[in-house]
C-alpha cells in the first residue's frame, strides 16, 4: 500500500532540524526575529538546503507551498530537485532572479531545462508560492493567483523528488514550507 507523505516545515526554533542539509556554496541559519525563518547565504555560487538527496516526492502528483523571499541581489530559488544540482535535471521551481523582470516558473526534465514567465515583478519581499505537479503540467501559484501552467519540459515520470530553498550568490529566506504527495 502506498502512503501518502506529508511535510511542514515553520522555520523556527534555534537551528534547523537535522533532516535539512547545506548544499554548495555558503550557509544556513535559523533568523532571530519573529517570522524570520531560515536564511541561505549563497556567499558566491549556487547554495540551498534540501533534504540531502531523500526524495519522497513524487514528480508527477505531488505539492509544495512556501513562503520566501529573496534579500539581496541575484537568484532565490524554491521548489523540488530529483539531486542536490540544479538545472537541467529533473526539478521544478520558482524563480526570483534580481537582473529579471519577473519571477518566473524553470523546469527540467533531465536532459533540457526551460522557463516560463509570470506576471509577478521580481523584489524582496515575502512572497507565498505554490508549485503543484500533475500527470500533465506544473503550476506556479503567486499569492494565490495562477501564474504559470507548464507542459514543457517536465520532470520525467519515474523522478522522484525532495524540497529544496536557497539561491545563486544572494541571500534568501523562508520561513514556510508544506510539501504532500496528491
């Protein structure tokens, strides 16, 4: 029997729980205000944390809520990975690049990544995003408002899938996180 697999994460207390993992470049630490969340610090390349490659997700039904932002300039990044890489691999997510116009939806289905624009300008501020993954298309809520709806280049069938947040060379928050196999 399959079970479902269900996972909140707030964000809080003082350090981050053991399942969560520093990938790549830079740091992780738990803010010291309320709400503050996780920060990644991506001092000069790609970094996030993820659950160290302990993928319960499935690619093709499952959900992931969060609830971020990105602090300084360049790339914040929140969603699914199959490995503890980006790009061009099997993922989904959402992206606040700083030198972009507007936040924006990349997927990758193991051999070519692509990207879908949303109608949400890039900034700092928190923002909730939701990333649902169907049999037939990916879809980046902003706010509760459909952003982006993908077909192209989705994470092949058989992936499976782990949470990740962090960036390229900035700083990020988050302070929420939900993920749930449909």
């Amino acid at each position: 029997m399959a079970y479902k697999q269900h996972f909140i994460e707030w964000f809080s207390g003082k350090q981050l729980p053991s399942y969560w993992t520093q990938v790549g470049a830079g740091s992780n630490s738990m803010v010291n205000e309320a709400d503050g969340g996780v920060e990644v610090v991506a001092s000069s390349a790609e970094g996030f944390i993820s659950f160290n490659n302990i993928k319960p997700f499935s690619s093709t039904a499952s959900v992931l809520i969060g609830v971020s932002q990105r602090v300084t300039s360049n790339g914040h990044r929140i969603g699914f990975l199959s490995s503890n890489t980006i790009d061009n691999l099997n993922d989904a997510y959402m992206q606040d690049w700083s030198t972009n116009t507007y936040k924006l939806l990349r997927t990758g289905d193991g051999s070519a990544s692509s990207d879908m624009n949303t109608t949400v300008a890039v900034d700092t501020s928190f923002h909730t995003y939701k990333l649902e993954m169907t049999s037939s298309a990916i879809k980046l809520n902003v706010g509760g408002t459909l952003e982006a709806d993908k077909t192209s280049n989705r994470p092949v069938s058989s992936a499976n899938l782990q949470p990740f947040t962090g960036g390229y060379s900035n700083t990020s928050r988050t302070r929420y996180m939900e993920c749930y196999n449909t």
